[in-house]
C-alpha cells in the first residue's frame, strides 16, 4: 500500500464498519446491500476519486466477506491505490455504459451481483441518493425481476454518526483548516475587493492548509452571498465588489481526509444597522446556550428549544432546521443527512457525533450567519473550531 | 434587477431557451417537464446557488407563460436575485422537507403542480438526474396517481449542445482562466513540493481569474493524479510531495459564470522514460489530427475514427471515450451528457457545440492526458485554450 495513496484508515477500521453494516443489515432482514453514496462507499472500503459523475456502487454481501466496488473501467486502479480490496473484489464496466441512454451500468452490476448469486433475498438500496437516480433504480429491477429491493437509504450514514478516534483526530484537522480559511476570508473582504478575489484566499487557505496536513476539497464551496444577497444563503461569489455598510456572510468549511468541520461567520463593513447588531448578539448568546445544552442524553430537538427560548423574547423566529450532522462527505453535501436539529427530532445525543449548529437567520433584507461545529463528548460539546463568536465589523 | 446578482443572460435568451423547449416538448408529446438538473435549471431561468443538495426543480408547461421554480424556503429568495421569474413563478417549500425519510420534497411538488392544473397529460422527467433519486421518482409518482410520466433525460441539455454568441463569449473567457489555472499548476510542480500546494495555486488561478473577470467554481476539482497514480484519471491530491522521474497528470477547467473549458496536461519532473516520451507525441499528433477532423457536417465517432487511425500502428489502443460536450454545468460533471466521441456516436456536428477532446491513455503503471477544449465553427474548430500541446518536461 502506497502511503501516497492508500486508505484514510486502518484495515481494521474498515473491517469493523462492515462488520457494523452487515448487523444493521441483519436487522433489517437485507442480504445484500448495494451502496451509491460517494462517502458511504469511502467509508465502508476508502475508495476515494472524483468519479461519482458516473454509476459506481459498493456492495456488502452477508456472504461474502469483502465488499465489491463496482465503477468504471479506468477508476478501477483508484480502487486497487485506494483501498485495501483485493482484486476480485473490484469490478470495473466497460466504458460504453457511460452516458448511454441505451445501456445503464446499474444493468451490469445486477447481472454481476446474481453471477455471484448473491441478488436471492432481499436487496437494500439507497433509493433516496444523488446516485441513484430514478433510471438506476429501474435498471437494476429489470435486470433483477425476482429480486426484492428494500429502501435502505442512510442506514449507512446512520452507522456513521458516532465518530472513532481515527474519525475524530481529522475532524479536530478540519477544525484548523476551517480557521485558516474564515481567517483569510475575512481579511480579504474589504470595500472595492471582488467577491472572487475573497473566494480564491478561501480556498487556498482550505487547500494548502497548514505545514503539517493540507486540506482536502470541502464537500460545499465557499459560500459568500453579500449586501443583499444575505436574505438567503446558498449564493457562491461574483465579479461584484464588496460595498460599505454591506454584510456578507462567509459559510465555508475546513476538509481532512473528506472530514468536514463547517463554519459560519458574518462581516459587516462600516457601520451596522441597530437591529442587525442586535440580532448578532441574540444569536450569539442562543447559540451559546444551545452548545451549553449539548451533552450526552439530550434529545436533537431540546438544544433547539434551549435556543428558541433565548431568541423568542426578541422576536426571532426560525421555521428551518439550526444543525444537523457531519463527517466524511462528498458534494453536494457536508451533512450526513441523519440527525437535524429541529422539534420533531428526537435522536438521542451520543459521544462520538459530530454537529454543524448552524441558526442562520434570513429576512427579506438581510442575514446574519454565525455558527459553531461541535464534536460530542463524553460531558459535554468540544468546539472544533476556535474563532471568535461575533459579527465581525470592519470600520470603512 | 441587481447587476451583482442577476442572471448571466439576457431576458430574450431565456426566453427563447423555453420556447426552444416548448418545441421539444411538443415533439415528444410532453405537457409538462419536470427539470431537476441545477445545470437545465440554470438554463431555463438563471437560477444559480448551491441549492442543489435538496430537492429542487423548474417546471416548464406548455399551458404556462413562465417557467415555474419550486426549492426550499430560504432558497426562494436566491431565486428573486438570480431569475427574471415573477413572484408567483417562484414556490417554496417548507423546511420540514429537507432530510425527513417521512416527506418527500416531490410530493409538495406534484401537488403544487396539481393545484395549478399542469399535471394532466404526459409529464417529462429527468430520470437519469442525480437530483432525481428513485425515491423522488416514487413519491411524485405516489402523488399523482393518474399521471402518465415519460423519461425525458437529458431533453433540454440536447437544446444546450448549441451555444449562442453570448455562451461562447463565456467559453472564452473560460479558456482563459483555463490557461491561467494550468499555467499555475504546472509552475507549482516540482520535486518536494506537496500536492496540495499545486491545487491550491490552481485554485487561486480559477477563482481570482484576471483583472477583467473573475472565476466561477468548476463543476469537478482539479484532479491530480501522480506518479503510480496516473493510471487512473480521476484521483485527486494527497500531501505527498512530488517525486523525481515521476509524471503528474492536470486535468482542471476554467469556469466562467457556469460555463466551463476542461484541459488536460501531462507533467514530468526529470527524464521521462522512452515509452512514455513517444507516446506523448503519438498523443499529441492524434490530437491534432483529431481536431484537423471537426467541422459541421462530421459525426462524432468519425473524429474517434481519425484519431485512431494515428494511434493504432503504435500499438495505443482505448476503448474509452475520447471526448464530450462541454458549457453551463454544476458538480459532479462538466460534461453535457450529450455527444460522446466514441464508436457508434453518430451525431452530427455542428457550429456553435462545444467538446472536449480528451484522448487520455492509462496503462496499468502510467498515464498521460493531453487534451483540447473547442468550439465548432462554420468551417472547422476553434481552440478555446492556447496552451503548449506537449508533455511538459521540467528537469530536476
């Protein structure tokens, strides 16, 4: 195994999270279990490649004692660098199943997987992953007529929610990444600096990372919506030139080894419009007091009612979701999709979960963006990110 | 309309991309589509923020003026910034919808469609979307039992595949970031230096872009596959640092409000070894040969036919495709999905598409990658990118 290439984790890490997968699938009454999500697939054999743009899946089999990584036929050598499957156990298609509407590579696997004999029974699929589309899915009924398929979307991911002390030393990585880069951010910003030009320090900051460890790419781009663009949050940058009296938000993350430690922070240049001020300091202190509630034993939804308690005096109200759970992750998304942090969410909090507590606020004019990614401990909540806790002010 | 938000085009352009739709619509006998790829989402309203995590779509009726844009709540105010679409074309959903295995967001969806009367008749969706899971697909159709749905994969990216005078302006503009992006890369590498460092600098090239323009994220990371790695396309970087005698593949795009120019280079550091050498010039003349071929009225596998009858008495066989179509894309592809050049692709060329022509060749210890991004015009192709065609050579 080439140390320039090889897997994130140690052999055995791996074994134990299939091992982990293949008791969920027993519980479930799955035989086999066809993976699709590019981090599901990299957590349970470290194949790594940005490849996902195409169909590939790894398969756990109750009988079988290695998962099988199906993809293209030119990544299967990223399978042989990147993981320690051995070779049977890597099955590359032909290349003329891409981007042909004649001929799905969901097709190929089926048949693949029932030369084994391992499609009698019932088969779990991710039916709600980016890959896995609604054309995959009737490729693979088709090519298995007999064959009874399961959602079993996320059980994986559930499996992923508590992290081991691998899983966390990159979280902890990720954490100074996400500093270097909100650091670098926010020094950019500045009246008459283009929006690109803040957004290309970001990522050289997320990317060359520190002497020890570079970053990896974050699964979300910088995000930087400006001016008035903050009443919403999912703008990347433009060409446009930072103006005084605007704020911007800067929601971005830090990535180790596809380990994801978000961030969130908010600049304003010149002086801040009253209320804006003091939402900030509201949202700064509910969010103080939703990590104080964070501990073993707590429920999602209570650190949400921790929070509210605090911002409802001021007539802050929020209807979408303030957190929900990272890790490893590729795009389109840093969450894991399991626990939200919203009512209704009654997971139980555990040491080893990891959470992006993220209260954005929005109005029609405006936005504020401060949050915390926090790692859960044994007491309490250990911040992975260390940066202060405030709506940043830059005089003009 | 905010110039520092707005959509990249005009009104009329947008306009006519729906007509253009309509048409293909009716020819398919379609009343409504459902469009769910952010890239034909964009196309059709200018509609740009990475939403793309959760379920989103624009319907296009054939009953309606305007396209109709459905996300989550928070993004809808994205959508008033960055579309011509009127209030009531905009429509979202609330926030109890993002991750809940309980409600899926294509069933508020089908019964907001419902309730405007556009779900009689035959109703086109993108089945082979990565945005369009298979359990989208079950809970749209759950939703409305007595619709009739028809794939319509890839229905308006075939509309993409000619690209009107202000598309092409952005091309070219992404060819220069392109070449300032690999002029960068390849400066960076060097013996000792970490990989990450070299996609931190490419990075910078992309996102800073010029004094005139800046740069859009590309839809893929720059891959970076090195030494053993380069049997395989699709790795990225490590911190590792570069070695003596060894090659590292760039393969990365310009992106210019969305619409991107890939290109791919081969670097060595030292002696390259006397196959590798001679292939590379193989490579380089096909390439040429191959882009001598393209002109409107050519198909596409006789491009691949060209190329072929160069490579073929040295003993260079592929049986992967050696290019796409290329312009207005979102991760994980900068591929249109469209054109393959490859055998038994018989479209048609003609002025005003866009390919990257990329012959990479992998063997199972080395690969080499050294492509052309360009625009077909009435007589021949036009290279978006000027850049030395060779293996790059940097003594140690």
């Amino acid at each position: 195994m080439d140390p320039a290439f090889g897997p994130a984790f140690s052999k055995d890490e791996y074994n134990a999270r299939v091992v982990a997968t293949r008791h969920a699938m027993e519980a479930r009454g799955l035989d086999l279990l066809i993976v699709t999500d590019p981090a599901n697939m990299g957590y349970l054999t470290g194949y790594d490649g940005w490849s996902f743009y195409v169909p590939q899946a790894v398969a756990v089999a109750l009988a079988e004692p290695w998962p099988i990584w199906m993809g293209r036929g030119m990544d299967a050598n990223a399978a042989r660098l990147t993981t320690y499957l051995p070779d049977g156990m890597i099955v590359p298609y032909p290349d003329t199943y891409v981007h042909n509407p004649e001929a799905h590579a969901l097709q190929f696997m089926a048949q693949e997987l029932a030369a084994r004999g391992l499609t009698k029974g019932r088969i779990g699929v991710e039916m709600d992953s980016f890959q896995y589309s609604a054309k995959a899915h009737a490729a693979l009924t088709a090519a298995l007529p007999d064959a009874e398929t399961v959602d079993a979307t996320r059980l994986v991911n559930w499996i992923r929610l508590i992290k081991s002390p691998a899983e966390i030393a990159y979280l902890r990585e990720a954490g100074r990444l996400a500093e270097l880069a909100m650091a670098s951010g926010i020094a950019k910003v500045a009246v008459g600096v283009r929006q690109c030009d803040a957004s290309a320090a970001i990522f050289q900051a997320q990317i060359a990372g520190t002497n020890d460890f570079g970053g990896d790419y974050p699964a979300i781009v910088p995000m930087l919506p400006s001016g008035r663009g903050t009443n919403t949050p999912h703008l990347t940058w433009s060409d446009a030139s930072f103006r005084e009296n605007e704020a911007t938000i800067l929601e971005l993350a830090g990535c180790r080894r596809r380990y994801h430690c978000p961030l969130a922070r908010t600049v304003l240049l010149g002086e801040p419009i009253p209320r804006l001020a003091h939402v900030a300091e509201v949202l700064v202190e509910a969010l103080e007091t939703a990590i104080d509630t964070i501990r073993p034993g707590v429920a999602a939804e209570e650190v949400v009612a921790a929070w509210q308690k605090v911002v409802r005096p001021h007539g802050i109200e929020k209807d979408s979701r303030m957190g929900y759970s990272i890790g490893l992750n590729y795009p389109p998304d840093w969450g894991e999709g399991t626990i939200s942090l919203r009512p209704g969410d009654r997971t139980e909090l555990q040491a080893g979960m990891a959470l992006h507590v993220m209260p954005g606020y929005w109005t029609d004019d405006w936005g504020i963006e401060i949050s915390e990614s926090v790692l859960i401990t044994e007491t309490g909540a250990e911040c992975l990110v260390h940066f202060p806790r405030e709506l940043a002010v830059k005089p003009v």
